[in-house]
C-alpha cells in the first residue's frame, strides 16, 4: 500500500480534466478548507455514494501511562467520524473499477441472472 498525496491528486485531476495545475489546486484547497469549516461548526458532511463526515464527542475518561502505570485523567474531545458510502464500498470489495475516472460496476452473472427473472416475474404477475 502507498501513499497518495494532495499533489498527487492535484497533478492526477489536472491530467485527467485537462485544467491547469493551478486551477486545480485552487479548487481541491477550497473543497478542503470548505470542509474543515462546515465539521468545525458542527455540520454533517454527506457525499452521496462516497460518504458521511461527522463530528462525534468523545468522552472524558481515565487512561494509564504504561511506563509509570500512573493514572492520567483524558479530557473530552471532538473527532471526525466517517461513514463509507456505496460507491467506496462497492471499490473497496472489487466490485467496482474506476477506469478513466468513471465508476464501472463488474458484472455478476448471478446478480442478472436473478434481476432478469425478478423483473419477469413481475411482469408476469402484473398481466395475471
């Protein structure tokens, strides 16, 4: 596994969308900042297909140094939460390919297999 940095995706989208670099940049850096702002104010972030952004409280707890073994009291605290949408889980388990930046769903022999039948048993259901 690697990893993908902001530049990365900046020259990637550049390319692909054929804008200029700084356009681009401009652009992801005010998504980004945009995005920081609304789950700074509280907001929930939701992305269809791709996810959810949310801001969840942590509560104050009591931890333990495991060099001491001293007790350290942990305020509460805010963290992001992020729920994986359709699209990404779709991604993540294979079932899904993004080539040249467009989501192509694999096809399951299975799956229209039984949507054929599904739809045909409803056509025929609605005529009886």
């Amino acid at each position: 596994m690697s990893t993908t940095t902001k530049k990365d995706l900046i020259d990637r989208i550049a390319e692909e969308t054929r804008q200029k670099r700084t356009a681009v940049k401009e652009t992801v850096q005010s998504f980004l900042t945009n995005v920081i702002r609304e789950l700074s104010e509280g907001n929930r972030l939701e992305f269809r297909d791709f996810g959810v952004f949310e801001i969840r409280e942590r509560a104050p707890r009591i931890a333990q140094n495991p060099k001491t073994l001293e007790r350290v009291p942990v305020p509460a605290k805010k963290t992001v939460k992020f729920k994986i949408g359709r699209l990404m889980k779709l991604a993540l388990e294979g079932e899904i390919d993004f080539t040249d930046g467009l989501p192509i769903e694999r096809e399951d022999e299975n799956n229209n297999s039984n949507s054929n039948s599904n739809s045909n048993s409803a056509s025929t259901g609605r005529q009886a």
